[in-house]
C-alpha cells in the first residue's frame, strides 16, 4: 500500500498539468477531469485509511522513497513520504471536503470563460497542500508549504480584472512572504543543529539541542504558521483573501490553507514540548487571535468578511491548543477536523446565497431568503448551530475539549485560558447569530444592482445543493463519531501524544458553562438583529464597532509602522544618497577640475614663459646646491 502514497499527490498535480497545459481544447470537460483526479486522490486516502486500520497501532506509519532529491557527500535531502495518523487525518479532510468542493464549483464557476484554468488551479492547491501534509522531512514540507502559497495567489486573484482582487492576491502572498521567511530560517537551524531535516532524525533528537537554539527553531515556526494561518500580527490578509471565488474561501479556510500553521505546530511538537517559552508564545498568539477574529466578525457586513473572522478565531482555538502540548495537540486536531465540516458548508453556504442574489455579499440588503432557498438555509443552519457549539453537534464536542484542556493548565493561567475560550464561544454564537438573522430572517431589504437589475432569490442547482447536504451531515454527526469511545483520541495519541492535566472544573461543568455563553451570545444578537427592522445602511456604531469595521486597524498599523515607516526611511536614504554620497564625488571631481584649470595656466604656449620656468628652476636648484655645501 505504500506505493499508493505518492498517487495521493500525483493524481491532482496531474489534473493541474494538463489543465493549466492542456490549452482550450479542454474548456468543455476540464473542470469533469478535475474534479474526477480530486475524487481519484479521495478513493486512495479512503483505501490507506482503511489500510491504517487493519495495521497495529506501531505499524500504522508508512513511508514511501521516491528517490534522492539533494544528494552531496553526507548530506542528502530525499523527496519522500511519512503516512501516519496525524497525516492521515488531514489528507482524509484535504481530499473529502476538497473533492465537494470542487463538484461545487462545477456549478458555481458555470458560467465563466476561465473555467477549467481554475480547476487547475484548484487541483495545484490540492497537490500542494497533500506534499505538505505528506512530506517525511521539512525541506520537502517547504516545497508544498511554497506551493500552496503559490496556488492562494493565483485563486485569490482569479478575477485579477478587479483591482481588489488583484490587490488582495499581491496582499496575501507578501504578508505570507515574511512568514516563510520564518520557516526557512527554522529548517536552517534545524540542519545546523542536527545536521538533517528529516522529520525522523530531528524531533526524537530535541532534547538533545539547547533550549535556546530549539525557542528559537520554535519561534520561528510559529511565525510561518501566523502567516498560513492567519494569526496575530501576519492575519491581515485573510479578510481581502474574500475577492476569490467563495469555492476558494472554502478552501483556504476548511481544509487546506489556514490549517497548514496547525498541522506544522503539531507536527513539531517535540520541538515546543523542549521548548517551554516559545510554546507559551503559541497560547498567547492563539488567545489574542481568537478574540480577535471573534470582534472583527461581529461587525462585519460582508457575509464572507464575517465568516473570514470566524475562521481567523476558530484556528486561534486551535492554535491556543496546540499551545498547551499534549494536552491539547488531539484536541487542537480534533476542533481542525470539524471546522473543516462546518466552515466549508457555511463557505457554500454564502456561495449559494449570492448565487441567488446577483452576487451581492451584504449582509443588510438580504433577509428573508430562508423561503426563497430552503436548502441553503437548512444546510447553512445546521454548520452555524456546530460552530455555535449547540449540544451533542460536532463543534460543542471539540470545542469543550479545547476549553477543558485550558483550565487543565492549572493556577492563574489555566482560568485566564478557560475564560478567554469562553468569551470567545459567547462571541461565537453572537456573530453567527446575526448572520443568520440577517440572512435568512426578517423582512427583505433587497436592493437592485449597479445596472438596475433586482435579485430574484433561488435555490442552486444540484451541483452546489449536495455537497452542503453533505458537509451538513459532517458538521452533525462528527462529533459522535469523534466522542464514540474517545476513538480519535486513541486514533492520533501514538502521534501526538496525550496527557491529563489538572484541571478545577470538570467536563460536565465546563459544557454547561459553555452552553450558558453561547445561549447569552445568540440572544444578544436575537435582541439586536431579531426584535427590530435591520437598517440597510449600518448605523455609526461606537469607537469598537468602527474600529472592528476596519478590522481593528490592523491595515492602518500596518501602513503607519511599515509603509510610512519605510517612506521616511527611503526619503532619507535618499537625501543621504544626494547629499552626502553624491556631494562627496561631485566634490572630489570638482576639486580635481579646478585644480586642472589652475595647472593648465602654466601651459600658455609662449617660449618666454616656458624660458622663465626654466631660468627660475635653474635657479632654485643653484641655491639649494650652494646651501647644502655650505652647511
């Protein structure tokens, strides 16, 4: 079966070859071709899957060699691959909610000239996204790390005929930039230190390394994973990342992009664990993120901008587990896993609602669509009661787990964490609430369009219906599946590793308290958005609300510490560069000119000057003969 890893990659890099190479003789079925190696990947995950099963828990990591990437004298990078549970876990999500949302697209992308262009830009962003996951050795996750960063870029800017979404692909792919810095500064230490970057021959080693080379591995680490992820302070391009196709958003935010940071801070957590100050460093990024993205989604009235918040605050719980080591890395997982159930389906979601509305995305000139769309609202519905945490659906079994293992910390931090995790649950179900209010309820406030045009609200076809049915059975039933027994847990713990902390407050109490804030957060926004006429024009608000609109200023910090900041730096530079570069030569040539203009007077042309000089020199060297004899 190990012959079967590789072919997980090969059959999407395949379709984005021929799809991207193919040229127009492909327009009629390209996009049939990519979503059959999409679902061709998904039939090899499933048949390993089950593969992993019927192996005991020590057999249960295959490896396949392709072949010697990088061999000089003792060093040598290899392209292979590592399948175990952890990666197993994501190439299953990768390939599942990738293929739905490919089938999808097949109806959403219907009428657009570059259809199967993006297919294959699909696919590319698939094929990268499993190198990543697959990769036995970090230089290799580095190339698939690149790849998918490559592949964001070009589906952000799909419709780069908009100077916004043209905008936010260069928006994305720099902010992106400086994380990946990070990481290949990590890899670079990670050889030094150990002398490889395989992924077996560095993380059973990590004690072995100082703590303050390994903070340091760590540190940069987590800033490549701020910058996949979008996390506290590299998470500014993940609203502008909207101006994609929503089947992109969907992508990027349920199973592939966004869960790269979480994957890598898993994945290395030998390197965290050794490490004990830069993995504080994730709580803290994961709790500031969460909080975060909880406030910019509640003032949101883009739907996808609101929901582009959401996911910016569900990976910061992830990550904040992540954080806490193995007590919270199954969890950190598990909360991915059905993230990926819901955010997908509420991704679609608002792709069908602007399908039906002319492709308008706010918020305050929709309401009432819920007759209009019933599919929609039914599917939407049940992913926002997941991610609500509503009881017994997948969010409220993954999520508890997560605010559990924070009071696990213990002391002082380990209530901070838990109330922190609570706030943002009771934010949750706030702003989701209100999409859902605004959506789907009230009176309809359509609007027509720039041409005139009013909305006919419908429901989508098959094409988009069936995979939000199936992403809403997910986001419904995972989290039995993943409670059944502890079965996931047991699943990923010889990989990740698992320990019970001390925690003051038990499961059942931390449900309840959980449950509590979500119902104060859903009636808040029920007596804001559900007891009174939504205005189609957003009221002023307070100094917060505005400040959240703006995404908390993160884009003017931005602008003033690094776009102003380095205006002035290169203003001065140049006047460094005109006055005192410049003013040095043109000095010297200046001195050395006038200079040559004094001399060239001694070359007048006349005898009798040329006679003088001669008779003056004569002269000179007569007297100081006769004074040296004389002496």
């Amino acid at each position: 079966m190990e012959s079967l890893i590789g072919l997980l990659v090969a059959a999407p890099l395949l379709g984005a070859a021929v799809l991207l190479l193919g040229g127009r003789r492909l327009d009629r079925a390209g996009h049939w071709f990519g979503l059959a190696m999409a679902a061709v990947s998904f039939v090899l995950a499933v048949a390993l899957f089950f593969d992993l099963l019927d192996r005991a828990g020590e057999e249960r990591t295959l490896h396949q060699h392709l072949f010697s990437w990088v061999p000089v004298a003792d060093f040598r990078a290899d392209v292979a691959f590592q399948l175990d549970q952890l990666s197993m876990t994501f190439v299953l999500l990768i390939t599942g909610v990738g293929t739905l949302i490919h089938l999808y697209s097949v109806g959403y992308m219907e009428h657009d000239e570059r259809r199967r262009r993006f297919f294959g830009y699909l696919n590319l962003f698939l094929g990268a996204m499993l190198l990543l996951v697959l990769a036995d050795n970090y230089l290799l996750l580095y190339v698939g790390w690149e790849g998918v960063g490559l592949a964001s870029f070009l589906l952000i800017g799909f419709w780069q005929h908009k100077p916004s979404a043209a905008t936010a692909a260069k928006k994305a792919f720099v902010v992106n930039r400086v994380g990946d810095v990070g990481l290949s500064i990590a890899i670079l230490l990670m050889f030094t230190t150990f002398g490889s970057f395989a992924f077996a021959e560095v993380l059973p080693n990590a004690d072995s390394a100082s703590e303050g080379t390994l903070t340091g591995i760590g540190l940069m680490l987590l800033l490549a994973a701020c910058g996949k992820s979008a996390q506290v302070p590299l998470q500014s391009w993940l609203g502008d990342a909207m101006e994609g196709p929503t089947p992109v958003s969907a992508l990027i935010h349920a199973a592939t992009m966004v869960t790269a940071g979480v994957y890598l801070v898993v994945r290395s957590g030998a390197v965290f664990d050794a490490a004990p100050d830069a993995q504080t460093v994730v709580v803290v990024v994961g709790a500031v993120t969460l909080l975060f993205g909880a406030v910019v989604g509640c003032a949101k009235d883009d739907i996808k901008k609101a929901l582009a918040g959401s996911t910016m605050s569900q990976i910061g719980y992830m990550m904040l587990a992540a954080g806490l080591g193995p007590i919270g890395y199954v969890f950190a997982i598990m909360h991915l896993v059905t993230h990926g159930f819901f955010k997908a389906g509420l991704f679609l979601g608002a792709g069908s609602v602007m399908h039906g509305m002319n492709d308008e995305v706010d918020m305050r000139r929709y309401g009432g669509l819920r007759t209009y769309m019933p599919v929609t609202f039914v599917t939407f519905g049940l992913a926002y009661l997941a991610i609500i945490g509503f009881p017994y659906l997948s969010g409220f079994f993954s999520k508890d787990e997560i605010i559990y293992a924070g009071f696990s910390k213990g002391g002082t931090e380990g209530w901070i964490l838990g109330g922190v995790m609570l706030l943002g649950a009771a934010l949750t179900a706030y702003y989701m609430t209100r999409i859902m209010l605004m959506t789907f309820f009230g009176e309809k406030r359509w609007q027509p369009d720039a041409n005139g045009h009013e909305p006919h609200p419908h429901e989508s076809p098959l094409t988009m219906t069936v995979p939000m049915m199936v992403l809403a059975g997910g986001a419904v039933a995972a989290g039995f599946v993943f409670d059944a027994g502890e079965s996931f847990v047991h699943w990923l713990e010889p990989v990740t590793g698992l320990e019970h902390g001390d925690s003051p407050v038990s499961h059942g109490q931390v449900s309840i308290a959980a449950t509590a804030v979500m119902v104060l957060g859903v009636a808040g926004a029920w007596f804001q958005y559900g007891r009174r006429p939504v205005p189609v024009v957003a009221p002023t608000g307070s100094l917060l609300t505005r400040a959240a609109r703006r995404d908390l200023l993160q884009d003017d910090f931005n602008h003033a510490a690094f776009v102003q900041t380095g205006s002035y730096l290169t203003r001065g530079l140049v006047y460094l560069d005109h006055k005192l570069v410049d003013g040095v030569v043109n000095g010297t040539a200046a001195s050395f000119g006038g200079l040559s203009g004094r001399l060239r007077r001694i070359q007048n042309g006349f005898a009798r000057s040329y006679a003088v000089s001669m008779f003056g020199g004569a002269a000179v060297l007569v007297a100081v003969t006769l004074l040296m004899r004389a002496v």
